[in-house]
C-alpha cells in the first residue's frame, strides 16, 4: 500500500473507497516514545479515503503534536471529527475520524459501563456525492467480557434502531477487544464482517509485532463489495503502535429506488470540530 493521502479520491462522485481502522495508542510506539508525526507516516503509507482511529488524545494549548487528532488531520490535508470519551493528561482522549472526503457533524454514542473506563462509538458521515453519504461508526468497546456484553445490546440500538433520517451504507470499525464470537454472533444478523482468513495469511491482529489475537474488526452493509483487505505491517507501522491498520477496499454498489434507509438514533454530538 504505497498511495498517498493526497491521492485518496475526492471526486462528487466516490464509487470505490479504502477505509481504515488504527488504534494510535496515544501515538506512543513500541519504544515508549510518543511521535504523532510517525503515524502521519503510516497513514501516508496507507493511503485511505477514510480512517477510524482509537485511544488518540487531545491536549490544547501547547505543542501542535499535543492536539494529536488536530495534528494528523493538518499534516495529512484531511477533514476531521473527534468524539472525547474521556478526560486524560490534561486533555480529551476518544476516537478520531479523519477523511479526505467532505464530513458532516459528527455524534458520539456513549457505551460506558459504570465501574470502568468510559467507552464510545464516534458515528460521522462521509459525503461520497450529492446524494449519498458513508454512515462510519468507529467504535471502542471495553476490554471485560461483562463490560462487551453490554455494550454489545447498546452498540446495536446506536446503529440500527431508531428514526429513518439516514440512507446510505454503513460501515463499524474499530477496536472492538473482542476476540470471540460475542459481539460476532450480535452483528452478523445485520452486518458483513471482513474474513481475513480468505484475506490474509493470518486470523489475528494484535500485537502487531506478534498477533495472536483479533481485535480490530470491520463490519459493512451490503451496499459496500470488499475487494481488498490488508493488515499494514511496514516498519513504521510495526513501531508506531502496538496495533498495526486494517485496511479494507470497498466498491460502492448502486442501490436500488426504495431500498431502505440505514438508521441512527440517539446519540450526541461529537466534542470535536471538522477541520479545514
């Protein structure tokens, strides 16, 4: 994967997109240093329309690196739309999406499970054309069994039940820490999910340097036909974090008149701005 961000279609008109989830872990790499310019380079080296990122932190008022998901949106030329699920260090920590596709408002789901840390699923629609918008939920569910199989109920309420304002595909990405058949068993009813044993050499996405389990997942609608799937191992992205991108091809499939609308209801509005 060699395409630039600045390659990435913007186009009225998008028929084929590359969607992306990384969890940054703060940008803090393997050696314990925190650099947001090197997972810039990894996203440069990915190329994607679209990325979901986790665990990014927002601290303003000092260096521009501090304010991570300000920071990666400026230096990659790309919109962005950051839900804050939390305080931390001094800043906001939450889910960043970043597109190189015009954005709407972004609306954060809250997911927290009292007694542990807050969690949340940042849902931003992507503008593919005048008539058409990619519905993006990136989530980050908790790292208990208990704590997802609550979230998992109140995931789906988020994304499929509520009012018929939303049409368009959608797709739910991110860090789900699930590596069993939970949250998969909730959502196959409703979703596509990425195989990556037809994909990839392997079944699992984490650590990146050593996987043996699979926590990083990408469901679609549908609507979306996966050409491509890839775990980006470069030897950035094998520093930069402890997880690496999974990065999915999709080809937007004509809908047919009538087909139903896909449904998001109540949520709040996302605790950050789109950025130039």
């Amino acid at each position: 994967m060699t395409r630039s961000a600045q390659d990435a279609p913007r186009a009225r008109e998008a028929s084929r997109l590359r969607v992306a989830t990384y969890n940054v872990h703060r940008c803090r790499g393997l050696d314990g240093r925190t650099r947001p310019s090197r997972i810039a380079r990894v996203l440069r080296e990915v190329g994607a329309d679209v990325v979901a990122l986790q665990e990014v932190l927002s601290v303003t008022g000092g260096r521009p690196e501090e304010d991570q998901p300000r920071y990666l949106a400026d230096e990659l030329g790309l919109e962005m739309q950051f839900g804050a699920v939390r305080n931390q260090r001094g800043g906001q920590y939450g889910n960043v999406v970043l597109s190189a596709l015009p954005l709407g408002p972004g609306h954060l789901y809250d997911l927290s499970v009292a007694g542990r840390e807050e969690r949340g699923c940042l849902r931003v629609d992507v503008r593919l054309g005048e008539r058409t918008s990619l519905h993006v939920f990136n989530v980050h569910l908790g790292t208990a069994l208990s704590e997802r199989r609550k979230q998992g109920p109140r995931l789906l309420d988020a994304v499929i039940r509520g009012s018929a304002e939303l049409v368009g595909p959608r797709v739910l990405l991110g860090d789900f820490n699930d590596w069993g058949a939970v949250l998969a068993s909730l959502l196959a009813a409703h979703f596509r999910s990425v195989d990556l044993r037809t994909h990839l050499r392997r079944t699992r996405t984490y650590p990146g340097l050593l996987p043996f389990l699979h926590l990083d997942h990408i469901y679609y609608d549908e609507d979306l036909e996966l050409t491509t799937l890839v775990l980006h191992r470069s030897p950035t992205a094998l520093l930069a974090s402890d997880h690496l991108p999974l990065v999915a091809d999709f080809r937007v499939l004509p809908r047919a008149n009538g087909a139903r609308p896909h449904v998001a209801d109540g949520s709040a509005p996302a605790s950050g701005t789109t950025a130039s």
